[in-house]
C-alpha cells in the first residue's frame, strides 16, 4: 500500500538524478535456451548487446531473468 501511494504521488521520480537504463533482449530460441552447448554464444551475445547499449549511453543494463542457461 505504502508503495502504491508512492508511485501515485510521483515523488520517486522528482528527486535525484535519472539514470539511464539499457534493456537488452538476445532472441534465444527456447530450445537453445536451457541447452549448455549454447551457453557461451549465448552470453557472447548477450555481452555483445550490452556493449552496444553502455556505448549507446546506458548506465544500467538489464538482461532478462532467463538470459542464460
């Protein structure tokens, strides 16, 4: 409840500074997904995106939950 009232306010959101925040998405095939014969190009790409999006100006990066086997 305390932090639905937060959100309504805005207050989390009118102080400090922004931070911008980077999602990246691989587009692992499912039955790649859980198979460790993938894993290192997996989290090849995944390293690869995330590159790409700090250069890009991102100072968080957030992979999916199940980026890797």
């Amino acid at each position: 409840m305390a932090g639905a009232a937060r959100v309504g306010a805005g207050t989390w959101t009118s102080a400090g500074r922004p931070v911008r925040v980077g999602l990246v998405q691989g587009s692992v095939e499912q039955n790649q997904k859980y198979d460790p014969r993938f894993r290192d190009d997996i989290v090849k790409r995944y390293l690869v995106l995330s590159r790409a999006t700090i250069t890009a100006g991102a100072e968080v990066v957030i992979w999916p939950e199940a980026s890797t086997p």
